[in-house]
C-alpha cells in the first residue's frame, strides 16, 4: 500500500501533524515493513521501534534456502 493510500483511508492530509504517528499505527497493523523503513529513515523513531518489534516476532524476515 502506498503513502497515499494510508493517508486516503486515515482522511488526513501529508501535513498534518498527526499524520506520520498515524500512519505508523497504520502501517504496522498492515505489517508493511516498506513504509515502515520509509518513515523511520525519515526519522520516526516510532517506526524503528515498531520495525524493531515486527522483526522480533518474525514478520518480514525472508527465508532463503540454498
């Protein structure tokens, strides 16, 4: 799901001030660790904790066999 997306189904704008603790909410309950990493190089640190949480449950981890 893109950034867009989020904000259409939260019916927020890109500026406001509630919209990236928001869209991390969002984004975690999706497991969508692309916008995830999006927002935490952005430097939510809410997102690098919920990054940080996913992984320590395993969501987002990929397996590969040789």
């Amino acid at each position: 799901m893109s950034r867009d997306d989020y904000l259409a189904m939260l019916g927020i704008a890109d500026g406001d001030p509630d919209a990236i603790g928001q869209l991390v909410e969002l984004a975690a309950e999706h497991g969508d660790m692309e916008e995830l990493r999006h927002l935490a190089d952005a430097g939510s640190k809410d997102a690098a904790d919920q990054l940080v949480e996913l992984a320590e449950h395993g969501v987002g981890l990929v397996c590969m066999e040789r």
